[in-house]
C-alpha cells in the first residue's frame, strides 16, 4: 500500500490525542530554539573578542552563559514531556488500534477464521502494533523537529553566506535520492519479516497446542526439524534486511563526510576573499553539525518509520477485510420465540468455485420439535446447523424463525436465543465458574449453580479442589471429557435458550460419561426446538424425525422405525453401525 492512504489511515487515531501533539511539537519547538541558539552565543563572543577584545566583558559573558542556562533548562522541561507524556500519547494509540483491530475480528465471520491461521491474527494484534508507540511519537517530532530546523538553518547560514548555503543544501537532494532507494527494499524487507513472524507463531500455536500428540508419537524432532526450517528462513530476511540497513548507514555517512569537507574547504575559501568571517565560519560549522546531527536522526529514524508503517500496513489489511456477515439497516430485536423453523429451497457453498454443500432443502420444523439429522461425513449435517445462527449465510433460499427471515434480524440477538453444544468443548482459561456463567454473564451464582445441577455437573463440580472456583486450565485440559461436556451444557442450561443444536456432543466420550451426558442433553433438549447431529445413531431412535442428508440434500425423513421399514439408506447405516458395535470396534461410518 502507498505510505500516503496508510497516513491518511493512521491520522485519525491523533484525533482524540490532538491537544498533547500540539503541545509535544511546541516542546519540541523550543527544544530546537535552544540547540539553535549556541552558534549563535558562539558567534557573538568571537565576533567581539576578535574585533574589541576590551569590549568582551565578564558581566557580557556571564549574561550569556546565564541565557544558555535559562534555555537548558526549558529544554529540560520541554524534553521530559516529549519523553514522557508524548510516549504515553503513543502507547494510548496503539491500545485504541489494538482494540479496534479486536472488535473487527470478533465481527468477521467464520469464512475469515476458515482461511487464516491464528497465528498469522496474534503476530497482527501483537508484534505488529509494538511499534506504533514509537512510531506515532516520534513520527510527528522527528520530521517537526528537522524540517524546522532545515527552514531556520538555511535562513541563519543564507545571512552569513548565500553561496555556501545553497552549495550545502543543494546537496541533500541527491543524498536524500540515494537513500530512498535502500528505503525501499528495507520496507519490503521488513514486510517479510513481519509475514515470517506470523508463520512461526502459527507453527508454535499449532505444535504446542498439540504438544499430547507430538510426545504420545514421539515426534518431538519432526516438530523441532519444521520450527527450525521457519526460523532459518526468518533468519534469511533479517540478513537480507540488514544488509539493506547497512547499505543505507555507509550512504548516509558518505554524504556526511562530504558535507563537512565542503564547509571546511569551500568556507576557508571564502574567508581569504573576505566572503565570511572567523566568527561566522565557526558559527556556520557548529550549524552545520546541528544540521547534519538532525538528518542523521532522520535517516536514523527512517528504520523505525518502516517498521512502524508496516505495521500500520498490517492492521489496515486486517480493518478493510470486509464484515461479510452484519446487521441490515432495518434489522429487528427477536424478541419472543417460539422455535418454528423453515427451509425454503435453502443452497449453501463455501466461496463462489467450490462445489455446492447443500442443494434446495426444504423443511419445516415445528416449535419444540426434535430433529436427529444422520448421513455420511461431507453430507452437511454441521452446516445446515451452522446457517441457523448465521455464522454463514445461504447462498440460496431463506431460512425463518417464527415465521421471521434471519437475515431481517439482529445477530446479537438472534444467537442469543440458539444454544450449541458441540463435540469438541471449547473451555477458556478460568474457573468453572468462569465457564458456565459465560451463558450468561450477569447471572446470579445460584443460577450458575442451579444450570449446573441441571446438567449434572454439579456433583463432580463438588469434589474438586476449590470446587467452583478450581481452574480448569487451557482449554480445560485438567477436566476429563466427560467433564467438559457437562460444563459446556450447564453453560447452554444457564443460557435457556429456545433452539437447540447439539453437534455430536457425545460422540467422542466412553460409554459411562456418554450415558451421563445422554441424560443431561436430554433434561437440555426437553420443551425446546432441537436438532441433534448424530454421530452414534443409538442415541436418536428416539427422535420424533430423523432426517437422512447426502449428497443430493435430504434423501430419507420420518421416525426411526419408519426409516427402518424403508430399508434404504438409514436402514443401511444402522445396520453398519450395528455390526460395528457387535464386533467391539466403532468405526466412523456416518461422519
């Protein structure tokens, strides 16, 4: 992206900060009057000395040593606040980008999350934004500061000497040319870097997260040998990086010298015509080093600007990723529900090339009614529920609740009326409390305690250490499977919603903690609008229609008994499941 639509996108956040800039650069403003004003002392106690050196007096040398005093000492002051306060206006920035960048994420839909690595989203939110404090303080200062200095320098050393003056400055183009060029390839550079940074994080997340299954396999050096390939390759990029720095450094510095034999020589030249004083050439030198000490930070700071830009890059890639899934503007509360459901000639495929998921269904489901929904693996058992809370939207047809087309209602509330219980439980880092009033966070705790009960977690909550308050650790490894569920349904209890989709929430636990989470699911599921996805095909003989979903959408609908007279495609998949069972070995034959 050009560096101006990446400013222009990055300004605004100074908005709410504009007070603190306006007086961090009039800091910076009489930092750089006091840096200016020594040539000048300098100039005069020479000029007079050399001229009258009677005229020098201790009192006229005293009043300017007094002055130069005076003016430490509100750089002093001015340059405790760029430090401090400017920092802190920095830090302020990048907090607001962090938690702006957030509230996007949070409303991306899952397509997004389907196609990006977490880790790629963390290096953004984290690395990438580290620099910004410096960058949004400095960025306004340096250039303020410098281009400030520029102005008032050339006027100074123009009144001293013209000629030599545009001989200097008409210098700085050429060196400012030279130095773009490695500008350039050090912000590409940078760029990679940052991608690079995000790839190993990915891989990281992704090991460690698995790190049960690398030891249970003994893999631990397959993972080690792909973190060490990651981290050669980030090692390649900063090398290329900092030959790109070096480059620009040994330019830099060429120029520096340049300009200082130029003073030196053309200035001593002109002194023997008369053109500049001894006075004049030494206040020139000492502004000339001012001069070239201000470029330099410029030059210094051009490292510092290409990071921060390309983390404002970044974060503008993630922000312009667009919200596919959001509130229309006319979009209503719902309010009371009943739990009617219908499929009006309902399609769905993933993106635009890839192949239709669903295809024309067709369903209706009555308020409280109980839906299994059975079929092969890929058959869209799981996305059929997913279109019910929006967390994709049709790409055909409409889906209604009460009668209501989803996409006329509000998100936020149209979720909070859906309850899921998936397969695999997503637990956070917290307490077991933490995690059952997440249904609903301004329960009371003897709802939260009450949803438990419901749920039949509360007699094991119990005997844990700190009963309620025990840590269930990330992603609530010190529970068992059984465990989890349970807590994940005491979450749905305490949410009490009217839709209800239970995603194969048993299919992964032993038989024991299967009958035990059979029993709260079914407490769960009673009275409410239900659609369970069957992985065990025992567990819905018991529902009041089952549908049979393949490839060409839903091929059998009835009770099981119904479907078992028909002996098609369920009749077939029970008897598979059947003989599976006898032998003493599941395997997966219904996805």
């Amino acid at each position: 992206m050009k560096i101006k639509r990446l400013l222009k996108r990055f300004i605004p956040y100074y908005k709410k900060y504009r007070w603190i800039l306006i007086f961090d650069m009039l800091c910076a403003s009489l930092t750089t009057v006091c840096e200016l004003v020594l040539p000048l002392i300098v100039r005069e106690i020479i000029d007079i000395g050399t001229k009258d050196l009677a005229a020098l007096t201790v009192s006229f040398i005293l009043r300017l040593g007094l002055l130069y005093v005076v003016l430490r000492v509100i750089d002093a002051a001015a340059t405790y606040y760029m430090a401090s306060v400017g920092h802190i206006m920095g830090a302020k920035i990048e907090t607001d980008m962090r938690r702006d960048l957030y509230e996007h994420l949070q409303e991306l839909s899952f397509s997004f999350y389907d196609n990006t690595k977490i880790g790629q989203i963390m290096a953004r939110i984290t690395n990438d934004l580290f620099e910004v404090t410096e960058f949004s303080h400095h960025c306004p200062e340096v250039f303020f500061i410098s281009g400030f200095k520029l102005v008032v320098s050339f006027i100074i050393l123009s009144s001293m000497n013209i000629w030599l003056t545009l001989i200097i400055f008409a210098i700085l183009p050429f060196m400012l040319l030279s130095t773009s060029y490695f500008n350039k390839r050090m912000r590409r550079a940078f760029m990679k870097s940052r991608r690079q940074i995000g790839e190993i994080n990915a891989q990281v997340e992704d090991s460690l997260l698995g790190v049960r299954i690398v030891k249970s396999f003994a893999n631990e050096s397959i993972e080690s040998d792909k973190f060490e390939r990651g981290n050669q390759t980030f090692l390649g990029i900063k090398e290329e990086m900092y030959r790109y720095m070096g480059g620009f450094q040994a330019t830099t510095r060429t120029f520096d010298g340049l300009m200082y034999i130029l003073v030196v020589v053309a200035g001593a030249l002109f002194m023997i015509n008369g053109q500049i004083s001894p006075a004049e050439l030494t206040a020139y030198l000492l502004y000339i080093s001012t001069l070239l000490v201000s470029i330099r930070r410029v030059i210094d700071f051009t490292e510092q600007f290409q990071r921060g830009i390309t983390g404002i890059e970044r974060f503008v890639e993630i922000m312009d990723t667009p919200v596919d899934l959001k509130d229309a503007e006319d979009a209503q509360e719902l309010e009371e529900v009943a739990g009617g459901i219908e499929f009006e000639h309902v399609s769905f495929q993933y993106n635009e090339q890839g192949a239709l998921v669903l295809s024309d269904i067709d369903l209706h489901v009555a308020p409280g009614e109980s839906i299994a929904l059975v079929g092969p693996s890929g058959s869209g058992k799981s996305t059929l529920c997913n279109l019910i809370p929006r967390f994709y939207d049709v790409t055909g047809g409409r889906i209604l609740i009460d009668g209501k087309d989803i996409k006329t209602l509000k998100l936020h509330s149209l979720r909070s009326k859906i309850g899921i219980v998936q397969q695999d439980v997503y637990l956070f880092s917290g307490t077991v409390y933490d995690n059952i009033s997440f249904g609903r966070p301004d329960a009371s705790r003897e709802e939260v305690i009450r949803a438990a009960e419901q749920a039949g977690a509360d007699e094991f909550i119990r005997q844990l250490p700190q009963q309620y308050d025990t840590y269930v650790g990330e992603r609530g490894v010190k529970l068992s499977g059984g465990q989890k569920q349970r807590i994940s349904i005491a979450r749905v209890f305490l949410k009490n919603p009217r839709i209800l989709i239970l995603d194969e929430a048993t299919s992964a636990l032993d038989n024991e903690s299967e009958r035990l989470v059979q029993q709260s699911l079914e407490r769960l599921a009673h009275g409410r609008t239900t659609f369970t996805i069957a992985h065990r095909l025992t567990t819905v003989r018991n529902a009041k229609v089952i549908l049979v979903l393949t490839a060409n959408g839903i091929e059998e609908q009835g009770s099981h008994q119904e479907l078992m007279a028909k002996k098609g495609v369920y009749y077939d998949l029970y008897k598979m499941y059947d003989l599976a069972s006898d032998s003493g070995v599941f395997e997966e034959k219904t996805g």
